[in-house]
C-alpha cells in the first residue's frame, strides 16, 4: 500500500503514464472538495474533470482508486477518502499550495495563472526541489488563493460561502474555491475587482443580475456561480 501512495504522489509520474496521472488527479480533486466538509459525490468529481478526461477514463480512474484502498465509493456515488487515500491526497495539495506560493511570491507569476502552472509542475517535482520550496516557503500557511497549506494549517471550521452570507452582512474573504482555479478568467476577474482574501465586504440586496457586494464605495454585482467561489467569514453589519 505504502509504495502505491509513493507512486501516486511521487516525481516518478509522468506524462507518458497516462492511467496514474488520471488517477492522481481524481485523488487532488477528491481531496480539494473534502475541505468543503460537505459530501463528495461521483458526479462533483466528474463534473470538475470532464473538460480535461473522457467519462470512460474517469470512471476507470476512480474505480482502480477504490481498488488501491485510496478511496471508497458507496451505491450512492458517495466517495470517501481512506486514511492513506487522506495522506495522499493531502500530500498533493500541500506541495501543490506551496509551489503556487513560491510562484506567486518569488517568481511573480501573475495571480490568475498561479494555478494552472502549478497544476503542471507539482507532478515533476523531485524530492530535491520539494525540499527547496519547502524551505523558500517556511512562512507560508496559505496558499496565495487562502487555501490552507496541509500540515500548517486548516480549513476555519467558521467559514460559510458568500450566497449563504445574509443580506447586510459584513462578509471577510478568506479563500478562493479551488474550482476557481481552473477558470484564469474568472480568477482575473476576482482579482481586478479587488475579491481577494483577507478583504472585507458587505452583502447587499441581490440584483435580478445577480449577487451583489460591496467593497469600500465600489458596488459590485457578481453571477451566482461566482459567488460560490468566495468563502469567508460572515457576521451582521452594525450599520
């Protein structure tokens, strides 16, 4: 079991092996949407990756995740991480998060692409460049999206996503959907409107355009499924 996580989470994956790169990729996926603390269905885990894998690919993926004692999957379509299926998957967000933290902060790669060229690299890290982010990042807790680093720090067990905020409310921007992610337009658009985390905003009344915030003086009007990206901390406004 323990050579099979190595496998799954190691440098000695590569592009050719297009079989264990799916199956790592449904492991970070599943592994993202636990930290939602809601529950982790086949069709989240499709609906994420059906853009990048053909269905017969993914549903294989899964199913020899579930043969590896990674996950386990129920007749509902409920998916559950294993405890080694937990420390793989965490492992690959952890050093996922860190090299966009020194892709962002060292290297400068703009905000909206940290992402995708993260994504790309993580899987050919050696254990030598590892250990080095690891060290140029000691600091870091976050990811620069809010996401928590693996093993530095966790998900707030307080934190509620924007549309459930109630109307007037203050809202504070902790993290950014890791779904997000996988969209730089929507991410550019988070950005240039100043929706980044640690930003404080106040819900507003919804426009029959959509979901509105406000942000200083500045109203915002964001699309429900925007909206979904954004979680934080809400509590009612004094004023």
């Amino acid at each position: 079991m323990t050579s099979r996580i190595v496998y799954l989470t190691g440098a000695d994956w590569t592009d050719g092996d297009e079989v264990v790169g799916i199956e790592r990729a449904c492991l970070e996926v599943i592994a993202g949407l636990s930290e939602r603390r809601e529950p982790v269905m086949t069709t989240h885990v499709i609906d994420r990756m059906r853009k990048q894998f053909a269905l017969p690919s993914l549903f294989l993926a899964l199913r020899r995740l579930e043969q590896k004692r990674l996950i386990t999957c129920d007749n509902a379509g409920m998916i559950g991480l294993t405890d080694e299926g937990h420390v793989a998957g965490m492992r690959i967000l952890r050093r996922r998060r860190l090299l966009e933290r020194f892709l962002f902060d060292t290297l400068k790669v703009p905000w909206h692409e940290v992402y995708r060229e993260a994504k790309h690299l993580e899987p050919l890290l050696s254990a030598v460049m590892e250990a080095r982010i690891e060290a140029l990042t000691a600091d870091a807790t976050t990811c620069p999206y809010g996401n928590p680093v693996p093993g530095r720090s966790d998900v707030s067990p307080d934190e509620c996503v924007l549309v459930t905020a109630p109307i007037n409310a203050w809202f504070v921007v902790m993290r950014i959907d890791e779904e997000a992610g996988e969209d730089s337009c929507a991410l550019q658009f988070l950005w240039t409107r100043g929706l980044r985390p640690g930003v404080p905003l106040v819900r507003r009344p919804d426009a029959c355009d959509g979901l509105v915030v406000q942000r200083a003086d500045r109203r915002i009007v964001l699309s429900r499924r925007m909206a979904h990206f954004l979680w934080g901390r809400s509590k009612r406004s004094e004023g």
